[in-house]
C-alpha cells in the first residue's frame, strides 16, 4: 500500500494539473456515483490526508479516493489522451480539463460527498505527518495509549496517519526497537524517537520524491531492512527477516532484524526465508508489504 509520501505527491501532481481549471470531462466507474457528473465545475485543489486524497469540487463537493494496495492516479495530456484510457477495464474515474485529464486505476475507494463531511471519511485519522498541523506529541500519546504491538500501533491509522509498513519497519530498525514491543511498555522517550524518526522519513521521501533511508537512491540499496527478507542485515551482518504482524484478519508484513532487534519475532516460525525474488527452495517470504 502506498505510504502518506506517495500520496501526498499524487495529489500535489494532481492538484497542479487540475486546481483551478474547468472539468470538461467526468467519468466516474464506481456504482454508488456512476451517474454523477461533474462537468462544467472547477477544481479548487486536491490534498492529502494520510493515505486519502480530497479533491476539492466547486459547488461544494469532494471526491475522495484512497489508493489501497494497487490503485494510482494518472495524469495524462488531454489533447493527446488515447481511447484505449477510456476502455481501460481498470479505469474508475477519469476527470479531464482543458489541458490536462487525471485518470483513477484501480482505486480502492472512490466517494463523492459535500466537502462539509469529508470528516466522515476522514475524521478518525491521527495527526497527519506530512500535514501543516502535524502534532508530535499527540501522536505519541496515540501510541503509548496502545496495548498493541508497536509496529501495529504505528500501523493504526487512528493513531498516526500516513505511515505504512515500509517507513514504519524501517524507523524501528534505525531505533533498534523489537516491532512486537507492547507499545505502551516503551518509554515515552523512546516512543518520541521512533515517531519523529517515521515522521523524518516520509517528509524526506516527500521532498526528493525518492524513498530512502540509507541515503542510496539505488533501488537495491534504499532500505535497510524493508523488502529485504533473507538478505544480510546492513549493520550486523545477520539475516533480515519477515513475519506477520496484527491481528489474525488484518495482519501486515513486517521487515526486521533478529540481531539488532532483539531476537525472532513472536510470529516468526524461524524457517529460513529465501530473498524476495529468489527461486532457491527455501520458504518465500511473503509479498503483501
């Protein structure tokens, strides 16, 4: 699922190609709203919050999208736009101007409502990382709350919003903290750490656009712990690994190093784990990060 840096820079994207030019063309493949149009209305702006996109609609309307596991908005030249767009399968929404048209694939939700509730979809989000009012220390207080595990608690939108498994494994590798820690057990302290170090993260993947936190922009050598599952840890030389984390019916993936985070993972069955990519025997780690 994309993280809270990639979603806000699918907004500001969309936002630059549509905020404050006429829709000219509205089509919207999603059955609570296939019949609304919304031609001949102006874009005010699109913004984020945590993984939600808002795009804000004159006359009072929002069209709310989040992306999910493999949903992404496109912008496509309009004068150039093939129809093979508009028989995409995969198309769910398509909003064109005079310049420049916005294409939704496999968007995992789409909404249309007045702007005046958009607290409906979105009001029960934490503080936003990459938002203007982002609050350290109210997202703290989220998560010491927690009887979750960390990794989880960090997970929980409600606590904070825009962090994903992909910023979350790697700021607990960078704070040496075991992803199973029973949040509320940490210190506030360490807990500070470990939210400003995601937050640090995403507003730089925000800025350069690049997801790193090794300071390698090379694809393979980006990250230290996450998707690298059967690789040797790049600080302790021990085997990265990837197990389960939350509960049974709404588990994630969760990257860490045994040797600098405090040994296996409650619900990891220790099995040797081949890297991702690999077709050697050995038990494949799982792919939903």
């Amino acid at each position: 699922m994309p993280e809270g840096d990639t979603v806000w820079r699918t907004a500001a994207r969309l936002h630059e190609a549509l905020a404050g030019r006429d829709i000219v063309e509205s089509d919207l493949r999603w059955p609570e709203i296939s019949t609304a149009d919304l031609t001949g209305r102006a874009t005010i702006e699109v913004v984020s919050r945590g993984k939600h996109i808002l795009h804000r609609i004159e006359g009072g309307l929002t069209l709310h999208s989040h992306l999910r596991m493999e949903g992404q908005w496109r912008v496509e030249a309009t004068a150039g736009l093939s129809d093979r767009w508009r028989r995409n399968p995969q198309l769910r929404a398509l909003l064109g101007a005079a310049d420049w048209t916005a294409l939704g694939l496999r968007l995992g939700m789409l909404d249309l409502l007045p702007t005046a509730r958009e607290g409906e979809l979105v009001g029960h989000l934490g503080p936003d990382v990459l938002g203007a009012d982002w609050d350290l220390g109210r997202a703290v207080d989220n998560v010491a709350a927690s009887r979750a595990p960390v990794g989880q608690a960090l997970l929980d939108q409600r606590n904070l919003a825009g962090v994903g498994t992909l910023w979350c494994a790697e700021a607990l590798f960078l704070e040496r903290v075991p992803p199973w820690t029973t949040a509320g057990e940490l210190d506030r302290s360490v807990l500070e750490r470990i939210v400003s170090r995601a937050q640090r993260l995403i507003d730089n993947g925000r800025r350069h656009a690049t997801q790193t936190s090794t300071g390698s922009y090379r694809a393979d050598d980006a990250h230290y712990v996450h998707a690298r599952s059967g690789r040797p840890c790049r600080r302790c030389g021990a085997t990265v690994r990837v197990a389960p984390i939350g509960d049974p019916n709404r588990e994630r993936t969760m990257f860490y190093c045994p040797g600098c985070q405090g040994g296996l993972g409650p619900t990891d069955d220790g099995r040797p784990q081949a890297p991702l990519g690999s077709n050697r025997g050995a038990t494949r780690s799982r792919r939903s990060y």
